[in-house]
C-alpha cells in the first residue's frame, strides 16, 4: 500500500511540477506579469540581475524549502524539495528547448486567466499529495497550519506583497493587473483543492435510524455521530445522525435514503476541510 502510494505521489509531483512550469514560461513570462509568486518576484529580480528567471527561482526557493522543512515537516520538505527541483528543471528545459515566446493570445490579461487557471490547477495537485512548488506556497502553508486560513487565502495574502513590489520594475497597468492575478490565483487554488475531493456533512432525522446506521457502517464503511434532537414544536426528541461522506458516498449514501425512508429530513452542508487523527487499532 505504501509503494502505491509513493508511485501515485510521485506521478503527481511530476505532473504538478511540468504543470506550474508550463504556466510561467507560456503565459506569465510572455505577457511580463508579475502574479504574486516566487516566478514572479523572480521576473522582477531579472530586470536588476544577469540571471535567468529559473536560476533565481532555484535560489530563492532553497531558502524557503529550508523554512518549510524546519515548520511544516519533513514529509512535506522532502516533497517540496522533489517538486521544486523538478520545476526548476522543466523551466529551464523550456527556456533552452523552446525559442522565446510572445504572447499566445496576444493580450496580457487572456495571458493571466489562462496562467491563473493552469497555475492553480497544478498548486492543488501538489497540495493534495502534501507537496508544493516551493516559494509563496511555502509561506502559506506555513501559515495554513499555524493559524488554519484557507490555502488559497495564504496564497493571496502572501502573494499580494510579492505582486505589489512590481511597482519597482513594471508600468501601472501591469502592477494592476498582478495584483487582480494574485487575488483570483488564491481564489482558483481553494476552487480546487475543494473541487477535486468535495465532503459533505449530511444530517438526518428518520425512523430508520438502525437501518441507516447499518448502512453507513457496513456498507459506506465510514462513521457517524448520533445526536438527540428536540423538536420545537412537538417537544418530541429524536435521535438525529450525522456523517461527513466523499461524492462516491454522498451519492450511496442519498440513493439509500430515498429507497429505505422517502419521508427522511435530511439537511447538507458542504465541507470544506476535515481534521482527526487515526487510532491505532
């Protein structure tokens, strides 16, 4: 189980990685953004410094990873370490494989919806499997587990900082328009990173608690928690049951209800991030 989840984890490392450099070097280097990120920091630093955009990045994400490996973990250091390296290197493959490009769609903010969407697309991949491309991710993961703020939402408030030191080296409406990137970049990442593995906390009131219960268990091989509820109105108590399930199991779960108990009250809220700690059995 382990090697198939270290073969799956490196697969979207690679992924994740070839990703995020396809989207600095067709989209944001063309365009001259600077969307708030290392990429971008590291475009800025270029106008004052006879290196390339990737060697930059390199450097200043050793220090970040460093910081990344000595507050979030090992794990993660170690995983951020493979995909930053990997970035790097795809980066760079492009800039000497491939001549230098213009703009694909020939208008700088097609160019920054286009990096937005292909950048955050691959932030979640890596964050799903406890990874990232270094740089800004670094500082908002950091912050995500010391103060619990939404990836996307560390993404945009570190990223903001990052974009607004443009104004050094860009005209007005490309400051601007890095910091609108910026702001839609954390908004794309928390779409997802929820996006790609939906919960929902479903809560129920039925006559059918065992059968319910029952299936929950022994069928959708997940947990519950069992409330009592006092009605209003009636004064009637009832046990009401809550569970957190994935799509695959919201969707079990639904077809259930409507064949075993029609006349079932069941409220559902979304979920936007599940904590615990496995037992040891």
């Amino acid at each position: 189980m382990k090697a198939r989840t270290l073969i799956k984890d490196s697969l979207l490392i690679i992924f994740g990685s070839f990703l995020a450099a396809c989207s600095v070097y067709f989209f944001l280097l063309p365009s001259g953004l600077s969307v708030g990120s290392i990429a971008g920091v590291s475009i800025i630093l270029e106008t004052f410094l006879p290196l390339s955009v990737s060697t930059i990045s390199l450097i200043l994400n050793i220090i970040l990873i460093i910081l990344g490996v000595l507050l979030v973990g090992r794990e993660f250091g170690g995983k951020t370490i493979a995909a930053t390296l990997l970035y790097s290197v795809f980066l760079s493959l492009l800039e000497n494989l491939l001549p230098p490009l213009e703009s694909i769609t020939g208008q700088a903010f097609v160019d920054l919806i286009c990096y937005i969407f292909v950048l955050g697309f691959s932030q979640a991949v890596l964050f799903g499997c406890g990874s990232s491309t270094g740089g800004i991710d670094i500082i908002a993961k950091i912050l995500n587990k010391f103060t619990h703020v939404e990836l996307g939402k560390a993404i945009s408030s570190c990223g903001l900082i990052a974009a607004a030191c443009s104004v050094f080296a860009f005209t007005p409406d490309v400051v601007v328009l890095s910091l609108l990137g910026t702001y839609l970049n954390g908004i794309v990442v928390d779409h997802f990173i929820f996006g790609l593995n939906p919960r929902k906390r479903v809560c129920i009131l039925s006559e059918k608690e065992a059968e319910i219960t029952s299936f929950i268990l022994n069928d959708l091989h997940s947990g519950a928690s069992i409330y009592e509820a006092i009605g209003a109105y009636t004064g009637q108590v009832q046990r009401e049951i809550v569970v957190i399930v994935d799509k695959t199991e919201y969707r079990q779960l639904m077809d259930f209800l409507h064949s075993t108990d029609p006349a079932a009250f069941v409220t559902i809220y979304p979920v936007n991030e599940v904590l615990y700690r496995k037992k040891n059995v």
